[in-house]
C-alpha cells in the first residue's frame, strides 16, 4: 500500500467488561503491518488497559495484556496517556506496563488534530 | 468526496447502525460517495440472514444490502470479529462480504473520511 | 476537527472528555447525547461554558425523537443527517467518542 497516513488508535474503555480494548489491539497490530504511522492514546478508562499485573486466570479471558510490551516489535512505539485521566485513576506511569509519553488534555487536543484518521473503540 | 463508515454494535440493540445508515444516505443524497460500510465489533451482526424483525419494524439487514446494490457500497464483515460471533458464509446476508481487518485499515486510507459509529 | 457523541452527559462522562480535549473545533452531539443539548437538567453549565470555546451542533432527528426539540439551549446549532455530512466534510477529521 502506497499511501501512508496517521491512524491515531483512540482507547477509552476499560479491559474485560467489554472486548473493545481487545479488538481495538487487533486493529492496531494490523494497522502496522499495512505500515501505516500508528500512535495510540489513552484516556479515561482506557488508561487502565496499560495496568500492570493483570492477572485473568480466574474470569478465564484471556490476559491481552502483554501484547501492548509486544507493540515495539511491530514499530508501534508512539503510545500516548492523557494526565487527567491517570491522576483521577490514581495511577502513575510506574503502574503501567510499557514507557509511554504523558500529554495534558491541551496536548492530546492538538495531537489528535494532527491526525488523518482517527478511530475510537 | 469518499468515504468510509465503520459500524460496531449490533441491529436494533443500539441505535450507532441506524445513525450509521442514515448518515450513508445522507452523504450519497448530497452526491459524495460511500466506498466501504465495515461492520467491527458487534457491528458484525448486521449481515446475519437469519435477522427477521416483527413486519411494522424496519429490516435493518436488507436495508444495507438495498443501499450497497443501489450505490455501489462495499459491506464489509470482519472475519476474526464475524467467526467469534457466529457469522460465516453459510448465513451471511446477501449483499455482504467476509473479509480481515486490512480491509478497515484500507478503508482509512483509500478514504477522504472515514466516520465511526458505535457505543 | 469534528467531535462526535453519543452518550447523554448525565451518565457518561464521554461529552465531558470531548470538552476538556477538543481545544477548539466543533462538536456534534447525537444519539443520547442530545440530552445536553436541553435546559434545565444539571450539565447545561457547563455545555453553556464549552460554547465560548468550541461550535456545538446537535442532531435533530435524535433530539425530536427524544421529545426534546422544545428545549434547545440557545447558542447551539440544529442539523440534520445532510449537516451531518457537511460537518464531516468541513473538517479534515473526525473522532467519535464511543
């Protein structure tokens, strides 16, 4: 495919209770292998998709987590986590499982305007 | 201009395929055209041909299949999203097709705009 | 760029979000969204405070279909499903805040 744009992967929801974070992750994954300019952002919920140390055994889904350190093998290495969101979760960057970059909601607002495409789950 | 429509809960449950459907007609109403409907998610359910809704209600199934006939609009199901559901050729409503999620990454880049509907 | 919701304000805090990152632009609310689009209900502050700083429409359809077409909040503007399109087309992207 010729024509790259820049796909910002927008996550709002948290992991299990729904499998929007999953399917999101699967558009990802393939949204990189078309070598497209992939960056992914995390807000309100979605924050806690990056939690580290979960644990699925006992609701028996499977544990997608360790894809998101997976991401860099695929050279999906912009990852994006809104502030407001990780204070009101009470959850700082060493909470998360991979290193991100930490916006203000001003600087998500310009960055998501940079954007060609834009998809939310 | 070219657009592209992604659609991810299912009929009837939540209102995103009736928003997205009329947001098609509207769009090719005004002359634009509606390359690709890609059904994600639940969305995957709006190709079943199994759906039969009571007679005075509207058929939301064959209401896409009439538009992609008439317009020339790409209904596109996500394999991987389609098999978890339950969806596979053998009851796939006419007018649609099985595909992977390439398709939507195309969808985005073959597209001018590519608009989401969804819970 | 257009931002879309869906979700009524009074139980999600999605249009809230949209608010606090669209910088400036417009937004469309449709669906259950709608809702803060009304007087009288407790989010109306705040949507009047978001009109200064971003163009907020509203889906007519939705909001007739709500019973709710009597109680516009001034300074929002009304569209249908081919002002829909239109937004689109005037901005270069658009987000829906599922």
């Amino acid at each position: 495919m010729s024509d790259i744009k820049k796909f910002m992967f927008v996550n709002r929801k948290a992991p299990y209770g729904t499998i929007y974070a999953l399917e999101s992750l699967e558009v990802v994954l393939i949204t990189a292998a078309f070598d497209q300019d992939v960056s992914l952002a995390f807000l309100d919920d979605g924050v806690f998709q990056l939690k580290k140390g979960q644990q699925t055994k006992g609701i028996e889904i499977k544990n997608f987590s360790p894809t998101y350190r997976a991401l860099e093998g695929y050279d999906v290495e912009k990852l994006y986590v809104m502030k407001e969101s990780m204070d009101a979760r009470g959850l700082t960057e060493d909470d998360l499982l991979v290193p991100v970059t930490v916006l203000s909601s001003t600087e998500m607002g310009a960055l998501m305007d940079e954007q060609d495409v834009v998809l939310s789950f | 201009m070219k657009f592209g429509i992604v659609v991810n809960e299912g009929p009837y449950q939540h209102q995103s395929a009736d928003s997205a459907y009329l947001f098609a007609k509207a769009a090719i109403a005004k002359g634009h055209e509606v390359w690709r409907v890609f059904f994600y998610h639940d969305g995957v359910n709006n190709s079943s041909a199994l759906t039969e809704p009571p007679q005075d209600d509207r058929h939301i199934v064959n209401r896409w299949a009439k538009l992609a006939e008439e317009h020339n609009v790409d209904l596109v199901v996500c394999v991987a999203a389609a098999l978890r559901r339950g969806i596979k050729d053998e009851n796939l409503a006419k007018g649609f097709r099985i595909s992977g999620l390439g398709q939507l990454v195309e969808a985005g880049t073959k597209t001018d705009r590519l608009v989401t509907f969804g819970d | 760029m257009l931002h879309i919701v869906n979700k009524s304000p009074l139980e999600n805090s999605s249009l809230e979000s949209c608010l606090m990152v669209a910088g400036s632009g417009d937004v469309l609310l449709i669906e259950d969204a709608v809702y803060a689009a009304t007087t009288g209900n407790i989010f109306e502050p705040k949507l009047r405070a978001a009109l200064g700083k971003v163009k907020v429409y509203v889906l007519q359809p939705d909001l007739d279909a709500r019973g709710m077409g009597d109680r516009l909040v001034a300074g929002v503007t009304s569209v249908d499903y081919s002002g829909f399109v239109d937004l689109t087309t005037t901005n270069n992207t658009c987000q829906s805040w599922l």
